[in-house]
C-alpha cells in the first residue's frame, strides 16, 4: 500500500481512536462527513482528501447508508503501531520503537443485543465483500507526487520527534539510576558503625558530588611546530 493513514468510525468510536491509536493520533485529522456520501453518526479521521476519496467511493458508502451499524471502524494505515503509551516508568530503560506494520482494520457488528439472526448473518456478506474490496482498493490506490513528498516528510518529522523524545528517556532514566545509586550510599553510610570508614565513604561521595557539579572543559592538543 502506499503511505497514509486513514479511518472511519461511529463517532464515539472515532474519539476513542483518535486519542488511543497512535498513527490516527500523530498523521490525522477530523475532517467533515458532509462532502462524503456517509451517514453523519460516522467520524473521518484523514491525512490525505485523495486518499479518503479513494477509500470511500461508491460501493463503500453505499454498504455504510444501507446498514450504518454494520460497521464499527475501518482503519488503514501504513503507519500502525498499536496503542499510544500514555506514561512510563522513567526509572526504567525505554522501549525501542515498536515495528510499523501496513494494516487494514474492519471492525464489525455481527449482531445487536448479543442474538445473531439470518438477517444478520446474511448481513455479514456484505461485510465479506467489503473487506475483500477494499483490500483491492488498497492495494492499487497511488498517491499524486506532491502527497508521495508530503508523505514522506510528514513521516520523517514525526520519526524525528520519536528519536528526540527516546534520547531524552534515556537521559532521565540514567539520572534516575545514579540518583537511587547515591541514595543507596547515603542510607550505607548511616547503617555503618565504623566511624573511620563512613568519613571516607563520606569524602568519596563529596568528591564525586563536586566533581559532577564542575563545568566539563573541552581539552585542545596543539601540535608543536
């Protein structure tokens, strides 16, 4: 598939995407349903318009007016993650990106009030046809040239962002470590009965506390003539 990042939802299910996908969340934006021939009780989550035009052409739409609660989410992306980490333990080491798959997701509703009828599943060959064609419409869809570059700069920005944010989590997990360390040392040194020892203990770890507080010099070699 080519790169974008696509969703449609009903539109609590949309909200829920929206904040917990990580793709929809970093490449997409709500767009207005009304240009669109879908029902308004679905949400577009869109990086690209050429892309969602693709996407919802005639048969799609057709399949979400004729049964709008067939359908839960459709979502395609070349960009798919998973879930957003909300929060990390710093003290810990941070997790190396996870592998960007090409995916197209369909989630349906077999079914209301948990009692799956003929009706219903009669229903679900359209939900059969509708993965199958789109998964052909994925396939052959092509972006213009000047969407292929903004594609390609709007991934390299966010990997960009995604490297900065990993080398500042490692920085505040090392300054983490060091601080249980010299904490560690503090609480030795009150448990120990030695006097003798606990004032060197009690040196070392000044000099160390002074030397990290100095201001690092930069050494030049001059080469003699």
């Amino acid at each position: 598939m080519d790169k974008f990042v696509f969703a449609v939802a009903q539109k609590k299910t949309g909200i829920t995407l929206a904040r917990d996908m990580n793709d929809l969340a970093q490449y997409c934006q709500f767009k207005k349903v009304d240009k669109y021939a879908i029902p308004s009780q679905f949400s577009l989550l869109s990086e690209f318009e050429e892309s969602t035009a693709a996407m919802l052409d005639s048969k799609v739409c057709s399949i979400l007016n004729k049964n709008p609660q067939l359908v839960e989410y459709i979502h395609i992306s070349d960009q798919y993650v998973g879930s957003r980490v909300v929060e990390q333990d710093k003290s810990a080491q941070p997790d190396a990106p996870t592998t960007v798959q090409k995916v197209l997701i369909i989630c349906f509703n077999a079914s209301e009030r948990g009692r799956t009828t003929k009706q219903d599943m009669e229903k679900m060959i359209q939900c059969t046809n509708l993965v199958f064609h789109l998964m052909e419409r994925v396939r052959h869809f092509t972006l213009s040239r000047e969407a292929k570059e903004k594609a390609t700069e709007n991934r390299r920005k966010i990997d960009e962002a995604l490297q900065k944010t990993l080398h500042q989590q490692r920085q505040e997990a090392a300054q983490q470590r060091r601080e249980d360390k010299r904490r560690e040392e503090k609480d030795k040194l009150m448990t120990i009965d030695d006097p003798d020892r606990a004032r060197k203990l009690e040196d070392k770890e000044r000099r160390r506390e002074l030397k990290r507080k100095q201001p690092k010099m930069k050494q030049m070699k001059i080469k003699a003539l």
